[in-house]
C-alpha cells in the first residue's frame, strides 16, 4: 500500500488520532480529523461537519479509533456510503512484514507485552511492545526491530478485518466492557478474532473454546504448556519461581500467570528457560499493579488501581496472605462480584466501599466482615488513618473504572498515593 498516494480521514479524536497525525505529518501523508460529535449529517456522499463538508468520494480510507461503537449512527452511515475502514495496526501492517506477536485478554496485557519485550531485549532479540500498552505502533517503523509485539483490546479486534500474526494468544477472559459487548460470547468470540491468520494460536487452557488451539496455565505450583507440567521449574505462594537451584522473585499470581504466558511463547520462538528466567529478573515493574509503594508502621500500602473488574480485584486478594484492608468501587458496571465473597470474607478484615457502585458491591458480595460506606478516596484515606491498624496490607484494588472521578487508572493510582504519602509525612 501506497500511502503517499491516498487520502484518509481520521474518526475520533483520541490516542489513535494523535499517533496517526505524527506520522501522517512525518510522511507527508494526506489526512483530515474529525470527532463523531463534529457531524452534522450525512448526505449521500458528503460529510456535513461544524467546520464544513468532506467529500467521503475523496477519502480512500477511514481510520476508525476504537473507542467508536460499531452501533454509532455516523458509523453505519459512513458504512452504509461505502467508506473502507481501516485500523491503525492494518496500517503498520501494510508497511512493515515483521514477526508480529499479538497478544489480548482481560487482564494482564500490558504487563505481558512489557515483560515479553523485556524478556526478548535482555536476550540480544530487539522486540518493542505497542499497541494498547500506550506505545504508537509507528515506532516499530522507527528503529529495525525482529519482534513486534502488540497489545490488542477488544475494542480493536471488533475493527481489524486483516491481522497477520506469527504468535497470537488470549491471556484469560472474565466478565468486562460488557456495556459494549451484549455477551461474555460475544466478547469471547471478538476476542478470538486474533487467532485469524495466526501461525501459531495459544489460550489459556481455562477458556472453554471448540477449536484445539496450544495452551498454557498453571496448576498446584507447576507451570503448564499443552498440557504437559515444565520439569525444571516451579514457583511458592506467587512470592517465588524456582528453575534448578535458583529463585527468582515474584510479585503475586499475576506476575506467574504473565511469566507462564511469556514461557509458552518463548517456546516457540526457541529460547530457553533458563535464558527467559534471566530475562524475567531483569525486568521492569509496572505501576499501578500490585505496587508495594509505601510501608508505615509495618502496614503495607498497595496501589492496584488498575483493577477494573472482579477478576483483577480476586487475583490481587491472591496474592496476599491475609489480614488485608480492601478499597473497592468506583463507577457502575454490567459485571457480577459474586465471585469475590469468599476470599474477601476469609481475607479481609475491613472492606471499605465508595464511589458510585458501593451499594452494588455490598449487595453482590454479601461480606461477612466490617464494611465502611464512604464517597471518594479522600474520605478513605482519611478514615484509614483515623482508625489506623498496625500489622496489616491496605489494598487498593477497585474491580472497576473511575471515570466520573479520574481520567485512567494512573491518574487515580497516583492520588491514592499522594494522598496515603501526605498522611504519613504529617504523622512522621
């Protein structure tokens, strides 16, 4: 594909729209930019927008961001117009043959694409991670890379019509974007869509599918690909990984699970065990994720605002012993919590709930431990050291997003830190 002999418009002005306009400028690349919110009407083959009309007979493709529903009256109009959409990896892809790894799921992909890149660098094999992981997927035309690989959301399999991949995997699948998807089906059947063109295909052995693809999981403390348990390594209470004589440090059953992943991928590519063990101590922590970030009075404070759903909260809970005081809530979600009661009411021993689903929480958790009511974090920080409890870890971890309060997760992460460390300066 050509570029500098087409024409595209830009749907959305977001992340997509940004990596898009740099590298469009840099290239010299014919574009226009609009929001949904800027269109007036459709007409036939013009666009009426505030700021004018465009000619879609002059547009040679759409890029959509993916944060667009499919079920957007401008989406199914332009459509309907015979725009041809394309996406910002179908871009890349057109530019650049490389081996791709792409990688998707619930949770975790961030952290596995990062590790995965960390891994492979550490091992001579340059890689970058892009994608949703918040990297342009430009910057792999930047520099010669061997592995490309790209964090994909749901968001953007429902668009990409052609994905080449070598490796592509699904991580795991639990009840999220469900205002978006009508169906945990229908969330799993998008997210299968990485598997098309894929070389070769890996599921977490969790996720009930009818095509045999290769798997990974873990079990007991073994870590499995297809179903055979890796002699040589093991891993205690997701605090450690065992390879032989050596030990590794790990922070919780996410850190496991991601590393599990990683070793089934790395199979394939050939690299060993004990070189993606080196790699793995090598690697760089992510905030926001489990994150040790403060200790005061030999109480732990953890940061897991990246928590957004149930399954992040449960593996968070996990991957701490016990005596935990667990913050959750936020914004309202089309996702059950009846899979957190147990382990909250053998874990925790107070359970403080905000923001605008607390009720919701309650009701669905049915908690059989002390519960606070409160509105927003400054009110439970402020709580947390009026009756502060010696000996035990304050959880962070949310189970849902924030948007009526905060931008993303690092903008309420961040707060939640500020606010403990303002605390603990003042008492100090």
């Amino acid at each position: 594909m050509n570029l500098s002999k087409l024409s595209f418009l830009i749907l959305g002005k977001g992340v997509t729209y940004n990596n898009c306009k740099i590298f469009f400028d840099k290239n010299s690349i014919t574009y226009q930019g609009i929001n949904t919110e800027d269109i007036l009407n459709i007409d036939n083959d013009i666009i009426h927008t505030k700021n004018g009309i465009i000619n879609i007979r002059s547009i040679s493709y759409t890029v959509i961001s993916p944060g667009i529903k499919k079920q957007n009256k401008y989406v199914k109009k332009l459509l309907n117009a015979g725009c041809k959409f394309i996406t910002d990896v179908e871009l890349l892809q057109s530019q650049l043959k490389a081996k791709y790894i792409c990688v998707t799921g619930t949770n975790g992909k961030t952290s596995t694409v990062n590790l995965l890149a960390d891994i492979l660098n550490n091992n001579n094999q340059r890689a970058l991670a892009c994608g949703n992981n918040g990297v342009s997927l430009f910057k792999a035309l930047e520099e010669d890379f061997r592995y490309i690989i790209i964090e994909l959301s749901s968001y953007q399999l429902e668009y990409i019509k052609n994905l080449n991949s070598f490796i592509s995997i699904i991580l795991n699948i639990s009840e999220d974007h469900l205002d978006r998807h009508d169906s945990l089906k229908e969330y799993l059947d998008i997210k299968l869509q990485i598997f098309n063109n894929a070389d070769n295909c890996i599921i977490n052995s969790d996720i009930e599918v009818s095509k045999k693809y290769q798997t990974y999981n873990i079990n007991k403390n073994k870590f499995f690909i297809n179903g055979k348990a890796l002699k040589e390594i093991s891993f205690m209470d997701y605090k450690s990984v065992k390879l032989n004589k050596k030990i590794f440090k790990v922070n919780g059953k996410h850190e496991v699970m991601n590393l599990c992943a990683c070793l089934a991928i790395l199979k394939i590519i050939g690299l060993s065990t004990n070189d993606t063990l080196i790699g793995f101590s090598q690697r760089l922590a992510l905030p926001h994720r489990l994150e040790k970030f403060c200790t005061y009075k030999a109480t732990n404070f953890i940061n897991d605002s990246k928590s957004t759903n149930a399954s992040s909260t449960l593996n968070a809970l996990e991957s701490i012993s016990s005596s935990v005081t667990l913050i959750m809530g936020g914004d309202k979600k089309k996702i059950s919590y009846s899979s957190l009661s147990k382990i909250i009411n053998d874990k925790v021993k107070l359970l403080i709930l905000f923001g605008c689903n607390k009720k919701d929480l309650y009701n669905e958790i049915l908690p059989n431990v002390d519960t606070i009511f409160l509105n927003n974090l400054e009110e439970v920080v402020s709580y947390i050291f009026s009756d502060f409890r010696r000996k035990t870890t304050i959880l962070f971890s949310p189970g849902t997003s924030s948007f009526s309060l905060y931008h993303n997760f690092e903008e309420r992460g961040n707060h939640f830190k500020n606010l403990v460390n303002y605390y603990v300066n003042k008492k100090v």
